[in-house]
C-alpha cells in the first residue's frame, strides 16, 4: 500500500464521521438525549483524527500523482483539493477540541456545556460542508465522468 491508497482509504474517515456526529448533535437538540451527546463528541473526536491522518497522507498521495503523471490530471485540480482540505481539517480541529471540551464540561462545569454546544453545532456545520467540497474537489482529480 502506497501514500495514495492510504489516503484514499482514510479520507472518508471525517467526511463521514463529522456528518454523522453532526446528525447525533442535532438528535440531542431535539431529543435532550445525553447519550447522543457523548456520540456526537467522540465523532467529532473521531473526525480531527481522521482529518490528520487524511491530511498526512495526501501529501504523499500528491507526491505519487505528480511522479506517475497521469492522463487528466492537472496540478491545478491537486492544488485547489489541497486548499479546500487545508480549511477543512482546521475547522476538523477545532470541532474535535469541541468535542472533547463538552465532554470534560459535562462532568466538570455542566453550565458551560450548552454553549459550547452551540459552538460545536456551528463547527459540525462548517466541518460537514467542507469535508464534502473537499471530497468533492478530490474526487474531480481522478474521476473525469463527474467534472
């Protein structure tokens, strides 16, 4: 297995996981359901650490795609990918710091938990939404028949 594979492999991690943890936060909005909460952070937790690893393994995956110069790929396309997965993988961060402050808050300072909850809302939001037009961006690399 090389960079590339790796990087195709783990970029789904926090594509899916900040979806999902943003679905379980939004269910303990609706539902005052303090199991959802804790899912929710430890998906966001989840989603900073795929975001690195997504973001260590494409460079070595743009490094390979360079080298093999493949037909239809073109430099521009990897550098617009990599700043999308560059604002991406921040708000990833941040969301995964979020994750674990509602966590310790939830048994430290339960009065600071619904704020920081709002916020974490805010960055899943932000989190999902760039993941995907990162993912999407990626995607538009290799896959000619979506561009």
């Amino acid at each position: 297995m090389n960079g590339a594979h790796f990087h195709l492999i783990v970029n789904h991690i926090s594509l899916f996981t900040s979806f999902f943890g943003l679905i379980a936060l939004i269910w303990f909005f609706a539902r005052k359901s303090p199991e959802m909460l804790v899912a929710a952070c430890l998906l966001f937790v989840v989603t900073g650490a795929g975001a690195f690893l997504a973001d260590e393994s494409g460079e070595k995956a743009e490094h390979i795609v360079k080298e093999l110069q493949l037909p239809g790929v073109e430099k521009a396309m990897i550098h617009t990918h990599e700043e999308a997965a560059d604002y991406a993988v921040i708000n990833s961060y941040i969301l995964a710091g979020l994750g674990v402050l509602i966590l310790y808050f939830s048994k430290k300072h339960p009065n600071w938990v619904k704020r920081t909850t709002w916020l974490a809302l805010l960055f899943a939001l932000m989190a999902s939404t760039s993941m995907a037009r990162t993912a999407y961006l990626g995607g538009l690399i290799r896959h000619t028949e979506i561009r």
